[in-house]
C-alpha cells in the first residue's frame, strides 16, 4: 500500500477474496459504520470491526505481500474484515485516516513482519555472497546433494522408460481400445511415477487417463499427449545430448525444479516495475495454486509467479491485478523462461509503488499467435503463453466463442475448457459488443481469457481446478 500514492480500486481489493462467499461478506463490511480506531502510516492500516462478540475484531493489514491478520476465527485469508477494511480505504473517503503510530496491537505484527522480510532479505544476500566466494559456512554437504539428486535422477529415468513401455503397448493394441481398458490402468502407472518422484510424468500419464472420456475426436488428443510424453521421456533419457537450456527444461517438465534460495543465489535478478496482468487460483483437493502473471514496463517480459498452499488456504504473493511494483525477478533457467521468482521489492518500505491506470497496451490475434510459436519452438511442452489482446469483440457461437479484432477481422478461438464458465458472460457484459482489452494465455487449444480492461482493470475471477486452463 502507498497511502500518500493511488489507491486501489475495489475491483482489486476483490480480487484478493478466497471465494464469493468472501467478497460479498466483505462488500457488506466497507463502510464506516461496523469500524472504529482505523488508521494508516506507512504500509500499514488497522481498525477494530464490531462483530457478534462482546470485542470488536481487530484487523491490521500490510500491503507488502499483502498480509493480513485478524483475531477472528475465520480460517479464510483474507477474512471479511480484511476485505471490508481494504474497501474502506479504497473508498477514499477518509474513512480510514493517516495515523502517527499504529495502536500496540497492530505494531507488533507490523514490525514483526518487516523483522522477518528484513531477516530473509539479509540470508539471501549472505547465501548469495558466500556462494560467489565458495564458503561453505553452515550450508549442507554439497558431495551428500550430489548423490541425492543423482538417486532421484536414476528414479526418474525408471520412471521414464516404465512409460515408454506403456505407450508402446497403448499403440500396439490400438488407440481405440484406450477407452476399454478403464482408468484404473493409468491410474497405476500415475502411482509409479509418484515412486519414481516425477510430479510431471505424473501430471501427464493423469492427462493421458483423462483423455477418452474428454468428448469427440479424443483419439486424435491421446495421440498428441502420447507423442509430447514420448519426447519428454526421451528427452530426460537422453538428456547429456541436449543443449544447457533445454535440457533445463525438460528437468522441469519432469518436476525437478531449483530451490528458490539458490535460484535467487545464482540467478541474474532483472530490475523492473512489473505490472500485474492476471492471477488464477486452482485447488486439487489438497493443494491450492496461486498463478501471479506480471509484465515489465521496461524490459516488456512475461513473468509467471508461482506458489502453493495447504487446501483452503490462500498462496502468497496475493498481489491485485492492475497494481505496479518495482521489484527484481530471477527467472528459473529454461530454453523459454517465464516462471519467476520474487527477489527484492523497492519503493516507499517497500511495496507496490502504485495502481495502474487505464488499459495496458496490447497486439492483435496475428502477434498473439507468432508470440506462442516462438515460444512453443523453444519449449514443446508449452500449453500457452502469456499475451494481451487489443481491440477485441467476444463473440458466442454455436461451436464456441471467439475474440474477433476490430481492425483485421482475424479471430481467435476460446479454450474449449472455458466455455460455459460465467467468466465468459461477464466479459461479454464488460464488452457490451464494442473492443475491450484482454488478458490471458495463447495456447494450442485457443486463447484463455483472465483479465478485461474497460477501462479499468476488471479480473474476471477464473478461478479453475488443476488440469483445467493455466
């Protein structure tokens, strides 16, 4: 939060909720009357909510991160009193007024939070220096992480070639008896290549289960999911052949990633103000993702943050659509890099510098599709890539909707997996037939739609499972 800055929108404040059941309770919490002792100083803003209770509930927030925390019981993050505070101070009415000092209360967590942001920013400066001169320090035996990652790298390649067998028997006895044979087949080798510690392998043989049962023309989709897990497999197979950055790649198509303190040791950070584009958050039942896209105003990269969290719970960084901060990125290594990680943060203590105003610049259908053909030429297992569409008309149709640009009249289709989400509708009614612009993902199966501006930013909350669009 920058409260001597722009203000957020209540349309980004709502985009924080967990579920609508949250933006609604919050709606009913942003105005004056259920609050008292509010304040703001600094990144912070406090005040005590009237609830059922004998005790108001005391509400602090700091917008670096954002946090929250509320004495509550709600399990929810952020609850309704978070929600309806942020809506109080997005209203600008003076509702909640700069304060000197925050009361005790709200200092402690305050000040607790910077001491942690404080700590964690010095140990990774310390973990990045002693890493550039070669000091060991307390870190663990590099000889011991040597043998470990090659014991997983000899699981993975077991794991790989059992796959390579079961799809050469799928093609042998014939796609078409792949709808037959049931899912409890896949389901096993899913489990095989939980053993084998190959979350991606995984993720794949699921979708390869999931195919027969995914409509007409399921076939022609199993064929193409059995050749891109073929490549995969020979890839990490033969992976000493393959150039540094796409053997990178295929590492983490198989689900082996970098540890975030020694990406951020060994990474090139990239300094930027980054606009936030879009977020969507998925659940499997067990593991809530939060997707965070950004786009650098100077550089003009992509970059995708990524981060998990317990089920019902919500992920950080939980930053709003439309809000800019200057902040270093250090890309994970890949022949295409777009995930990211979030280093340092500057500004005013520091924290997103302001909130974005009117729509960001965009291209046409043409750019949006050489912009995926780029990056699926580096990158095969692509399912899409991060573009904004400019001057574009939803338009529904019987064998699904399209984005037709106003100026070619070149169209592009809608995910398949999207229609029939409300997210759909509402984009329709923000556009009300005339040009909007549009965030979302570019991908084999046409264009997922997150974000519309109209021209303030308005996320269109599509929230979806794992395995749907992302």
């Amino acid at each position: 939060m920058n409260p001597q800055g722009e203000r957020w929108t209540a349309e980004q404040v709502l985009a924080l909720a967990p579920d609508a059941a949250s933006r609604k309770a919050g709606g009913k919490l942003a105005s004056a009357g259920p609050w008292s002792g509010t304040g703001a100083y600094g990144q912070g803003m406090w005040g005590l909510c009237s609830g059922s209770g004998s005790k108001p509930y005391q509400t602090v927030v700091d917008l670096n991160g954002p946090g929250y925390r509320c004495s509550c019981p709600s399990r929810k993050f952020p609850c309704k009193h978070a929600l309806g505070l942020l809506l109080l101070w997005a209203s600008g009415d003076g509702a909640v007024p700069r304060s000197g000092e925050p009361p005790e209360w709200a200092e402690q967590w305050l000040s607790g939070r910077r001491e942690r942001a404080e700590q964690a920013a010095a140990g990774r400066a310390g973990t990045g220096a002693g890493a550039r001169k070669g000091e060991g320090g307390g870190a663990a035996d590099p000889e011991a992480a040597r043998r470990r990652a090659e014991r997983r790298a000899q699981r993975i390649a077991a794991g790989a070639s059992e796959l390579e067998r079961r799809l050469a028997d799928l093609l042998r006895d014939g796609l078409a008896t792949a709808d037959r044979a049931g899912y409890g087949a896949w389901d096993e080798t899913a489990a095989r290549m939980v053993d084998a510690q190959a979350p991606g392998l995984e993720a794949r043989v699921r979708e390869l289960g999931a195919m027969p049962s995914s409509g007409a023309g399921w076939p022609a989709r199993l064929l193409e999911e059995c050749a891109l897990a073929h490549l995969l497999n020979q890839g990490f197979l033969h992976m000493d052949r393959l150039p540094e950055k796409l053997a990178a790649t295929t590492r983490s198509r198989v689900g082996v990633t970098v540890p975030v303190a020694e990406l951020l040791a060994s990474g090139e950070a990239i300094r930027d103000r980054w606009l936030v584009l879009g977020r969507q958050d998925g659940t499997d039942g067990k593991l809530t993702t939060r997707r965070v896209w950004l786009r650098g105003e100077r550089t003009g990269g992509m970059a995708l943050l990524l981060s998990f969290g317990a089920a019902g719970q919500s992920p950080e960084p939980a930053l709003p659509t439309g809000l800019v901060l200057e902040a270093d990125l250090t890309y994970y290594p890949g022949a295409r890099p777009l995930r990211a990680a979030l280093a340092s943060r500057y500004g005013d203590d520091p924290a997103p510098s302001a909130a974005a105003s009117g729509a960001p610049a965009g291209g046409g259908v043409e750019e949006a599709l050489a912009r995926y053909g780029a990056a699926l030429s580096e990158d095969p297992w692509l399912d899409g890539w991060p573009v904004v569409l400019s001057d574009v008309v939803p338009i529904p149709g019987d064998e699904g909707w399209q984005l037709a640009n106003v100026r070619s009249g070149v169209a592009l289709p809608v995910d398949p997996r999207c229609v029939g989400r409300t997210n759909l509708w509402q984009l329709m009614a923000i556009s009300g037939g005339g040009p909007v612009t549009v965030f979302g993902e570019c991908g084999h199966r046409g264009f997922s739609p997150l974000t519309t501006w109209d021209p303030g930013p308005v996320p269109l909350t599509a929230t979806t499972s794992q395995g749907g669009p992302h």
